[in-house]
C-alpha cells in the first residue's frame, strides 16, 4: 500500500531527514587516510545521539540477508556499490567511498547517501560521482504532481547510459515514510509515462547507483550484504528523500 502523507508528516520526515544530512556530513568530515570505516560509522552514530533518533539501519534484516545489519551507515569503498559493513579497513589515498544512512525521528524516517573521494582523486572517479549525482537531479526534476514513476526510472536511466555507467539489476529507491522501505519500488531506468501517478504527498527515496564499468551485473560478498561490481569497477550511490508535492519536489534530506 501506498501511503500519501500530510503536509504536517512532510515537515515532520523534513526533521528526520535534517538528522540524516548531519550525519552524513559527519561521516564525511571524519573520512582521511587511515581512518577507519568503523569510525565513520561512530561519527554518525553520534550525531543520530544527539538527535534522538534512532537508526533504521541497525539490527534490520531483509529477507536475502544472513544476519541483521551491525551498523548505522553502510560504507561502500571503491568497486562496493551499496550496502558494505564498517570494519577496520583503512580509508587509503585516492579511494571512492559511499555512505548510505537513516534516521528515524517522531515516527518518521529520513534516508540519504553521498559519495566521496578521500585524499587525491582520480579524474575518472570525480566524473563518475557528478554522473551519479546527474542522475539524482534528474530523477528529482521529474518527481512534479502529474507525472508518473516511470518518468522518474526513466530519466535516471537515461544519465546513467549517456555516461557510459551500469546500474545494479533488481535495486532501486523505495517508498519511505513511517518505515524505511515502504512501497512503491522505483526503478532507476523505466519507460516514461507508467507506473504509479506522482501525487501531492508521495515520499520516495530516490537512489541512483552508478558502475563505470557499464555493466548491470553484481556480486554479493560473503558477509551477504555488501554488492560489488563484477568488473572490478568502481562504483558511486547518491541518495535523497524527496516529497512530491504542488509547489514541485521537495528534498527532505538537506541541512
């Protein structure tokens, strides 16, 4: 079921997402050579503290995950696409990282990822973070009352194969609103003109998730969550919470 919200519970997920922005910037002001990724994960978690929220990401099991997420941010490095765990790895000179975090906050959930170079960036990886993030603003430039999902799907699409990029087959952004995943699924390519009507008050997470390799396949690591690329290529994921709403699509999770 599609839940349509008032324009109290938009401003009410506005906070929640406020939350998330903080975190994400926190993360990334702690990311530089030899810090960890486990750090990163603390300097999120702080914020979310501080806040009063709690984290839609700790303790979740979907159903093709072996054991429930130990972690309040995914943090993704170089040829991982989403979903990686973490751990005492070692941020090095030039890598491509990705975090995805949430916050929930007066019943309400926020849901955003940025991407990021640490130290000295390759050229290649800077061109395939501003694709990504092409791509995100397209999809928002798409989510107007009278539209469809479609319309969204496909103008993410669309950015990601005039850049040359794969997209990971079978993910996409989501409903969210009371729960972090709720319906409809949107696809990030599609046919424009179908699918579920844009209406005052839809809340998606929109989530491009860009391969430079251009190839759609994935691999998933041991550990059962973390995606990779199977050409080794790296890989970037840009995320937002957007309300449809009649003055135009509303970013919720922004500072």
């Amino acid at each position: 079921m599609v839940e349509i919200k008032t324009d109290t519970a938009l401003d009410a997920m506005r906070e929640a997402g406020r939350v998330v922005a903080r975190a994400l910037a926190a993360a990334r002001a702690a990311a530089a050579v030899g810090v960890t990724l486990r750090e990163l994960d603390r300097a999120a978690h702080a914020v979310l503290d501080a806040a009063g929220a709690r984290s839609p990401f700790l303790g979740y099991q979907p159903g093709f995950a072996p054991s429930p997420f130990p972690a309040v941010i995914c943090a993704s490095v170089n040829d991982a696409v989403v979903h990686g765990i973490p751990d005492d790895y070692r941020l090095r000179d030039g890598d491509l990282v990705s975090v995805d975090c949430g916050a929930e906050l007066g019943g309400w959930t926020g849901d955003a990822a940025i991407s990021f170079t640490v130290g000295t960036p390759r050229p290649e990886d800077l061109a395939l973070i501003a694709a990504t993030q092409r791509a995100l603003d397209a999809g928002i430039a798409a989510a107007v009352v009278g539209q469809r999902l479609g319309d969204i799907s496909h103008a993410i699409g669309s950015v990601a194969r005039e850049a040359g990029c794969g997209m990971p087959e079978d993910f996409g952004g989501h409903g969210i609103g009371r729960r972090m995943h709720e319906d409809p699924h949107v696809p990030n390519s599609g046919r424009p003109g179908r699918g579920f009507p844009l209406r005052h008050g839809l809340t998606l997470a929109l989530e491009p998730m860009l391969m430079a390799g251009g190839r759609n396949g994935y691999r998933t690591d041991p550990d059962g969550w973390t995606l990779r690329t199977v050409d080794g290529s790296r890989a970037a994921h840009i995320e937002h919470t957007v309300a449809i709403t009649e003055d135009g699509p509303r970013i919720l999770t922004v500072l």
